[in-house]
C-alpha cells in the first residue's frame, strides 16, 4: 500500500504571491464537490491507506467559490470511521487566521485523526511578506498556531520558509528563525530564492 492516499481537493488558488507562478498555471479556485471528496477518502480508507492527505495550491481557501469553507470539510472528513490519518497540506496562514475561531475546536476535537497541518509561513518578518503578498502579519499567525500546539499537541504542524527573498536583509531572517523557535515545528522546510 502507498503510504499517502492523495484527495485532491480544488484546483488554483485565490492568492497572488510574488514569488508564485503556480496560479499563473492553474488559473483561479475550482472546488471539488464537498460530497466526492468525502467519497474519495472513504474509499481510501476502505482500502486500507492509513495516511489521507488533502492536496491542492491552498487547501485553506477550499470551498470560497462555492460558499464553503475548508473547516466545512474537515469536519465531513473526520466524520469518516476507521483507522487512518488525515495530513492537510499548503494551508495558507491567512486562512489559519480567518477561520479560526471555527478551527480550533476541529483540531482539538480530531487531533487523534490528524497527523500533521503543514502551514506555509514563507518569512516571520512582516516586510518581507508584505514584499510577498502574503496578507498576513506573521504576529497574527504566530499566535493561533501556538493556541493549536497547546490545545492540539498530537497534530505535528511543518512550515516552509523562503530564505533570500529580493530584500530579505539579516534581521529579517533572524525573525524568521525566531518564529520557527517561538512556534516549535516539527519540520521546517527551507527553499532558496
């Protein structure tokens, strides 16, 4: 068996990141159907993938273009019996933030379910997100994915941060390590400019 049972869930994004050619690609958000995404992974769990993991650009912005959200099908999906668990990937940290409050309980409730929240932070200094186009202000993040290591510690959460962006000078990286040691990351993933 595979070790990952991959569910895609939507196709482009609703971001504009500088440093991103993907929505270039893929053009703007087409969510799946919430019903066949649950019968994607109810088939891979009937067939005995221990590991389902959501994919798309941004698995965080699932469901805007059909007035869903991915909190929505997160709890469809953990809803499912059997023994598996789900890993979300590319949750953009704006979505971490707008829907929280809906979140969290999710993720403490199903944290038994839930391997990992990969939540790609890019940069923990605010000028060089903004330099990115990231719409977030890294203090906004950094202060609900902490809530969630506290409340949900069986969740292993993973990052991706961008070293050498255009600008990017050395206290700018030295907020990013900052926030990777404030946060604790089980894995943190770092790319090259």
């Amino acid at each position: 068996i595979v070790p990952y049972y991959n569910v895609s869930i939507a196709e482009g994004c609703v971001g504009d990141c500088a440093y991103c050619a993907i929505k270039h690609a893929t053009g703007g958000l087409i969510s799946k159907p919430l019903g066949e995404i649950v019968a994607d992974v109810r088939s891979g769990v009937r067939r005995g993938h221990k590991f389902i993991q959501l994919v798309s650009e941004d698995t965080g912005c699932y469901g805007i273009d059909k007035d869903l959200t991915i909190v929505d099908l997160l709890k469809k999906i953990l809803e499912i019996e059997g023994d598996y668990k789900l890993i979300i990937i590319d949750f953009n940290p704006r979505w971490v933030i707008a829907y929280f409050d809906e979140l969290l309980p999710v993720l403490v409730k199903y944290q038994d379910k839930i391997r990992e929240l990969f939540v790609p932070l890019q940069s923990g200094s605010n000028d060089v997100l903004n330099r990115m186009n990231r719409y977030y202000e890294i203090d906004d993040v950094t202060q609900r994915l902490k809530k969630i290591r506290e409340n949900a510690p069986k969740i292993r959460l993973r990052t991706t941060i961008i070293v050498g962006f255009p600008g990017e000078t050395s206290a700018d990286f030295e907020k990013s390590k900052q926030v990777i040691q404030d946060i604790g990351f089980h894995e943190v993933t770092l790319n090259k400019y």
